[in-house]
C-alpha cells in the first residue's frame, strides 16, 4: 500500500496556531524569557510611580561608587545611575515596541505587494535590496542626518532597517504558497487578488515573522544604543541606555562602575528577546 501523501498546510484567519505559540511559553526558555520581559517592562513602564522624583534629581554625591542606597552609583551630576538606567529603559522599550510592529506590517505589506502586481513586487524587492546594503548603524546615521537627532529619527532609523527582513520573509511565502492547489482553486473561481493575499498567502507567513520580529526586537535595541553611544540618539537630559554608556565612557577612568547598570541591563533585554525568539522557532517554526 503507497504511503500517504502529505498535504500542504492551509491555514486561515479562523484557524490560529494559537495553542503553538502557547506551548512556546511553556518551554524552559519561554518561560524564562517571559518572566523577564514582564518583569522589565513592568518596572520601566511603572517607573514614574516607582520614582516619582524623575530621572534629573542631582546631588552632591558625583561618581559614587555602587551601594545600597544606589544601586548602580551616581553619575556626574550626582543623579542616581539606577533610576536613570530604569527611566532609560522606559525610552528603548517604548521606542521599539512602537517601531517593531510598525516595521512588520510595512515590511510584511511590501513582501506581499507581488500577489497584487508582479512587476511592483519586483521593484520594491529592489528597493529592500538596496537597503540592505547599508550597515544598520550608517543607516541609522543618515535619517539622523535628515531628520537630526531625536526620538522620531530613531524610530524612522528602526522602521526603514527591518523592512528587508519581513519583506523577504514575506516574498519567500508568495512564491512558495502561489502554487498550492487550494490558491490555485481560488484564483481558478476568480477569487480576487487582495482576497487570496489575505485569506491564503498571508497566515502561511505569520509564524516565521513573528519570530522573526522577536529576534528584531535585540536589532532594534542595540540600534538605538549604537545611535545614542555616538550622540545621535535621545539627546540630554532624557536617559536611554545608549546616551548613559555614551556619558559613561567619559568617566571610565575615575568611575569604571558608570557604566555596568546600563550594559547589564541593555545585555538582559537582549537575552530574554532573543530566548523568546529561540522559543518560538523551536515550537512553532519547527513543527
């Protein structure tokens, strides 16, 4: 008897993979990469209840030393190193969890833009080819040049970067999902280009860009700190993990602490993104 064959797999907006992504946080890795997600994003978010002093008071206490009563020592100012580090924090996670999903559904749009109009689709995979020539950080410097430095300049830098990642993500699927039997059914019953993209082609490339978006999300960070280390980040006296490494390089020598808080944390949210990513791939990328 002939082995059964395999049937592609057909997905719609009806029928999530739901319980895949939910066992993905069951995981060892998921639950660990989850719990400090929460955990950061938490504190960041609740910082001005936290520390409703802000982030700018100064005292006498210039490079100080870490200790109990700052955890991460003061800065040049005198001003706390944790509770800037915490503040700082809030601006990298607000500026990447508004400039991430905007780059998805741009980047994803502009993949899928070919089962509209071939000839289209070609020209802005051109254009995504044309990006990805340039380094993130030089990039980063030239909508920084255009737009000067600022908070608006770092989410246009993080928008315009991962645009070539989820558009070819995106195209990928197209070309393998416009040959399936049930797309070509679709089309053969004349249904509508826009209705096959959505209905047929775009849940087929959910999973990988979601992953692919958690593993942005370390991308989006370090762009920031890259941007802000040079002084083409947040400008003072607004803290992100990037202008605190960028001031701290200047008292390396008298205070070598300055800049620990900063990077273990900048480090952390790393880590736990790019765990989460792990996560994802093995349960649902793999499966």
């Amino acid at each position: 008897m002939a082995a059964p064959q395999s049937k592609p797999i057909h997905r719609h907006w009806f029928n999530p993979s739901i319980a895949r992504y939910m066992e993905a946080f069951t995981t060892t890795r998921g639950i660990a990469a989850l719990t400090v997600i929460i955990l950061i994003s938490t504190l960041a978010f609740l910082a001005p209840l936290i520390f409703p002093g802000g982030y700018d008071i100064q005292s006498r206490e210039s490079l100080r030393a870490p200790s109990l009563v700052h955890f991460f020592g003061t800065d040049e100012l005198g001003r706390d190193l944790f509770v800037r580090s915490i503040y700082g924090l809030r601006s990298d996670l607000t500026l990447v969890y508004c400039a991430v999903p905007v780059s998805i559904v741009a980047g994803t749009l502009l993949g899928l833009i070919g089962a509209v109009s071939p000839r289209l689709g070609n020209f802005v995979q051109r254009c995504l080819d044309i990006i990805v020539g340039f380094p993130g950080l030089i990039l980063g410097i030239c909508v920084v040049l255009v737009l000067g430095a600022g908070w608006t300049a770092l989410l246009v830098a993080i928008v315009i970067s991962g645009l070539p990642s989820f558009g070819r993500l995106a195209r990928a699927t197209l070309l393998a999902q416009q040959q399936r039997e049930y797309v070509i059914a679709a089309r053969t019953l004349g249904v509508g280009k826009w209705q096959i993209m959505v209905r047929h082609i775009l849940p087929n490339a959910i999973d990988p860009i979601i992953v692919q978006g958690a593993v942005f999300v370390v991308s989006a960070i370090f762009i920031e700190a890259a941007l802000s280390i040079v002084g083409l980040g947040l400008q003072p006296p607004e803290p992100s993990l990037g202008t605190l490494l960028n001031n701290g390089m200047r008292y390396i020598s008298r205070a070598p602490t300055y800049v620990l808080g900063p990077t273990v944390i900048l480090i952390l949210v790393a880590l736990a993104f790019s765990m989460l990513a792990d996560a994802l791939n093995a349960t649902v990328n793999r499966k």
